[in-house]
C-alpha cells in the first residue's frame, strides 16, 4: 500500500510539481491550500507524512505544526517545513515544535523526495521497534 | 597766609588802642592818688585782659587760617604742593588723612572694576542662558531639568506635550507633583540618578501620547557643580518612528524574500523536473514551460515594483502623459482580474460608462493603479463577495473620482490611515493573503506624486473596504490632442 502524503501550500503550481514528483515514486497525495485545511485532512486522512509550507492562509505552517502535536491523532507525524525565510526557523524552534526537517525554498524535488524516504524509513524503523 | 597775618596784627594794634583809650578815660575820670592806684590797676587788668585776648585772637586767626588752608589743600588735592603752608601738626593729620584717602579710592576702584566685570559676567551668563532656553525650545527632543532638591527647573514645549503641563505654570514644583504619578517610572529615574551621581544614563522608556504609546530613547545626566549635585537634566528622543522605520524594513526584507523565492521556487522545481525527465508527455512539458514562464514573468513584475517605487521616489521615473479615458482604462484591467476573482468565486461589476473623463495621465502607470486596487480588493474579499468600481465626475472641481469598493475583511480603524505606507501590511490581515506592502504605496506615488491627484481610503472591519484617487480632468485643449 502506498505511503499517503499530504501537501499544503496555498502555491498551487508548488502543490502541483511535488503532487507529480512523489505521484512519479509511487506514493499517493493529498493536497491543501492553506493551514486550516491542512489541519482537517491532517486529522481524517491520517497521511503518513506532512509536507507543509511556512506561511499559508488561515494557519501559518508553524501553527499547523502546533496543532498538530497537540492532537493525539497528529501528534507523531512527520511534518516537514518548506519555507522561503529559514532564517526565522531555528534549530532550536524546529526540535520545540517538532518539525522533522526544514527545507528551504527554492528547494530541489529530488531532495525533497529523498528527505521524505528518509523520514518514513526512520518512521518505519521505530514502528518496528 | 600773609593776609591773615596783617589782619591778627591790626586787630591787635586796634585792640590794645581801645584798651589804652579807655585806660586814660578812667584815669581822667579818677582824679586822686587812691583813685589812681585803683585806675592803675585796672589799666594793668585792662592791658592784661587786652594781651590775652590778642592771643586768643591770633591763635583763633592761626587755627582758622590752618583749617581754611587744611580745607585748600583738601580741595587741591596731594599734588597741589602747599602742606608747607601747614602747621606741622596738621602736616601729620593731613599725610594720615591722605593715605586713607588713598586706599579709601583705591578700594573703591577695585570695587568699581570687580562691579563692572560682574555686570559682564552677568549680562554674558544672561545672554547664554537665553541662548541656551532658544536652543532647548527649538528642540523636538523633550528636555527637563530638575534642580537638586528634585523639583522642576526648565521643561521644553515637547516635554510638556508628553507630560501635559503648561511649562510655565510647573516650574520650581515638585517634579512628581508636576508631571504626576503616572509617570512614576521616568520620575525614579531621575531621583536615583541624583542619588547615585549618574554622569549619563541611558533608557528606552514607553509614554503614552494619543491612543497610543510613544517609545523615547531617555538619557539622563546629573550636573554636579563643586562635587555637590545641582540638578539633573532628561532628553526624551522619540524613536518610535524609527523603530516602526526598521520594523517595516524587516518585515519588508522578510516579505520580499518570500516573495522573490516563491516564483524561483517553482521555476527552480518545474526546470529540474523538465531536466530530469518527469514530464512524460509533450502537453505535461508545455504546461511546465507555462508554469515556468508565468512564474518569471510574475518574478519580474515584483521586481519592477519595487524598482518603480524607487524610481518614483528619486524623481527618476520617466512619464509619457497623454488623454486618456479612465472608463477604456478600467474595462482593460476588470479583464485581466476577471480570472482571479472567478478563482475565488468574487463577482467584479462597474458602474455606468461615463460620457467625459477625459485625464492626463501615464495610461501604463494609472493601469498599474487600477489593477492593484482590484486585485487587493479581490485578495482581501472571501469567497462570494462582491468587488464594484466606479467613475464619477466633478465638473465643477475639474476632477474624476475612481472609487473600488469591497465586501472584504476590511482594515482596523487604527490602522486605516497608514495602508499607503510603504512596506506597510495590515497586521490582522496578513494571514488573508501574502504581499510585500508596496502594491498601494505605488497607487500613492503614481496618484499623488506623478500625477498630483489624491488617494483615500474607508474601511469598516468584517464589512468591507473602498480605495480610491481622484485625478484633475484634461483641458479641452489637452484632450483635442488626442
């Protein structure tokens, strides 16, 4: 069964290039185009994995984030951040909120793909555990 | 001198001849030997009476003539050369005298000069001191000053707007009875600076000005005179335009990276999908090409605002006005929004054509207005709601008016004033949509700068907004050139 990832930006040209990038490297994709959005298929859709923009409408990705480790339903999912100010994002507040990784944009397809195998193959280990 | 002499010796010679006539007066009228003796004798009282008041007379004549020389010679002065026409004694009493007299003006020249160099003194400290109180009052800085039993000295017109005293009505108070309470904060600053003999100290502190607070970089310094305090000066600078000043530059660093980064992401993601073959099929790799194309064309246009409003700024922008309908102008725009609002399911209407509206303007530059009006007032509109534009004309004041209205989030009324700001966002309103805070401080440089129209704006929050500019209508001679 494919690994399930949600993508939240409210670019729809951004959602539409990783849709087809991981849609490629046979993983399913569901898609949001701002935080409060995301927040619900977050909570229903139960996606193995969150790709999330900084800022977004409605709720900004750190909010996201926030609500997310505050629901039990969320609270272990991985969620990486893409954002175009990673210097307001310090490692710090990345282990605080949470965030699994942070890639800054313009970031590469490929890296975000391969970020996301890394991620789910750690989420597959410690599940095996 | 010789004078009086002649004149004691007369007087003698007259006294001792009225003596002796009336001697023999009494000895004719005495007659016999007893009569005689007894007339003798009284000739002997008579003569020794006539001696002693001849010496009586000449040392009478001899004091008065040394006091009337002593009195000469205080007239003539020291240099007049005649203390030998003093008897020897006066000589002593007069050197004496004149030696005190002497220290007597010595030390009243002394006096003189040191008065005199006092009234400079003072005349030069009371022009410094006006110099001075010039120099504070034209200050935008606040001032006080507060003497060293913390009562209040000097206090500058800003300084009394902050505190909101009459400067003159304060003074010699109590600085915490003059300012009052409220201040408690800034008051203890200076009473421990006195206390401590703070040379200079320096401190951010909040004051609430209007409905709002004012933030002032506070220096206070203590003035001591002789190791003793004499007062204790504050300069209150406002900074808080300045801080708004750096907030806005942050946030307009902050804003425009994102912005700039956004569309070179997705030019970025879309040619390395291209590059590493992800696009299957021809009609997928036109589309990346569209996505990549619209992406830098979206690129440059942020470029081209930001560079816009620097140009405008610096008067550097070049302007091609010429007659122009403002109606032609705002149906091309309602055009290009028109797919934007449908995305959003935002219906976009304008008013009645209007038959004269005629203006003399820079069609790119007043297009450029127009279409950010609309696609703020689209960005900033939920889903469903309406957007109108409008024209009206007033011929009487020669102008036309363009007004976009809105069903949107609206503007706080505290902020409303400030949207034409550059950089400046709406804070409530930044989750609704993203934007650099340049879109209407461009509408204000085209409008007001360029072509010496005006902007406004009303907005109520949850109920929606209404941009507009108002510009000077053609001449009928500009618009026969047409």
């Amino acid at each position: 069964m494919a690994n399930k990832v949600l993508v939240a930006d409210d670019e729809l040209h951004i959602i539409h290039v990783v849709a087809i990038k991981l849609r490629n490297n046979g993983y399913e994709v569901i898609t949001a185009s701002n935080g409060a959005e995301a927040y619900e298929l977050a909570c229903h859709e139960n996606p193995d994995i969150v790709v999330t923009d900084y800022q977004m409408p409605l709720l900004t990705g750190i909010e996201l984030i926030e609500k997310m480790r505050g629901d039990d339903r969320t609270r272990s999912t991985p969620v990486i951040l893409l954002t175009a100010r990673s210097f307001a994002i310090t490692e710090e507040m990345q282990q605080q909120l949470g965030v699994s990784a942070c890639l800054s944009k313009p970031f590469s397809p490929k890296e975000l793909l391969k970020t996301i195998q890394d991620l789910l193959y750690q989420k597959e280990l410690v599940a095996q555990s | 001198m010789r004078g009086q002499r002649s004149t004691i010796w007369i007087a003698t010679a007259v006294a001792i001849a009225s003596l002796m006539t009336a001697a023999v007066m009494e000895l004719q009228d005495a007659g016999g030997s007893s009569e005689w003796r007894a007339a003798l004798l009284r000739l002997v009282v008579y003569c020794a009476g006539a001696v002693g008041v001849i010496f009586l007379g000449v040392g009478y004549a001899r004091m008065a003539g040394a006091v009337t020389s002593m009195a000469a010679r205080l007239r003539s002065g020291p240099s007049s050369g005649c203390d030998h026409e003093l008897p020897p004694a006066f000589r002593g009493l007069m050197q004496t005298l004149d030696e005190r007299v002497a220290e007597g003006a010595e030390a009243t020249r002394r006096f003189q000069t040191e008065l005199k160099d006092l009234e400079i003194r003072s005349q030069l400290s009371e022009r410094e001191r006006r110099h001075t109180e010039a120099i504070l009052y034209s200050l935008r800085d606040a001032v006080i000053v507060i003497d060293g039993s913390d009562r209040l000295l000097m206090a500058n017109p800003p300084a009394a707007q902050i505190f909101g005293f009459d400067p003159e009505n304060v003074r010699h108070r109590p600085l915490a009875e003059a300012i009052g309470r409220t201040h408690a904060g800034f008051i203890e600053l200076l009473v421990q600076c006195r206390r401590n003999r703070t040379e200079a100290t320096k401190r951010e502190l909040e004051f609430p000005q209007g409905d709002r607070s004012h933030t002032y970089e506070t220096i206070v310094s203590c003035v001591q005179t002789d190791g003793k305090v004499s007062g204790v000066v504050a300069v209150l600078h406002d900074v808080t335009r300045e801080k708004e000043i750096s907030q806005m530059k942050n946030d307009f660093v902050s804003h425009v990276s994102h912005e700039l980064k956004t569309p070179l992401a997705s030019i970025m993601a879309y040619s390395e999908m291209l590059a590493d073959g992800e696009a299957d099929d021809e009609e997928t790799r036109k589309e990346f090409y569209s996505v990549i194309q619209s992406q830098a064309q979206r690129l440059s246009r942020l470029i081209e605002d930001i560079l816009n409003v620097s140009r405008i700024e610096s008067g550097l922008i070049k302007v091609h006005k010429e007659p122009a309908s403002l109606t032609i102008l705002i149906e091309d725009q309602m055009q290009m929004i028109r797919s934007y609002a449908e995305e959003k399911n935002i219906t976009v209407t304008a008013g009645r054509a209007i038959v004269y509206d005629q203006v003399q303007i820079d069609k790119d530059m007043i297009s450029q207005v127009i279409i950010n009006l609309l696609s703020n007032a689209v960005k900033y509109t939920p889903a469903g709601g309406r957007v109108t534009i409008g024209t009206e004309v007033n011929g009487a004041a020669g102008l036309v008016r363009v007004t976009v209205s809105d069903t949107g989030v609206g503007i706080p009324e505290n902020e409303v004033n400030r949207v034409f700001d550059k950089f400046y966002r709406v804070a409530a309103n930044n989750k609704q949509a993203k934007g650099t805070g340049l879109g209407l401080n461009l509408v204000k440089q085209i409008v007001e700068k360029v072509h010496g129209g005006r902007v406004f704006v009303t907005s109520t929050v949850g109920v929606g907004s209404t941009f507009g500019f108002e510009l000077p209508l053609a001449t009928a001679r500009q618009a026969a050139l047409v």
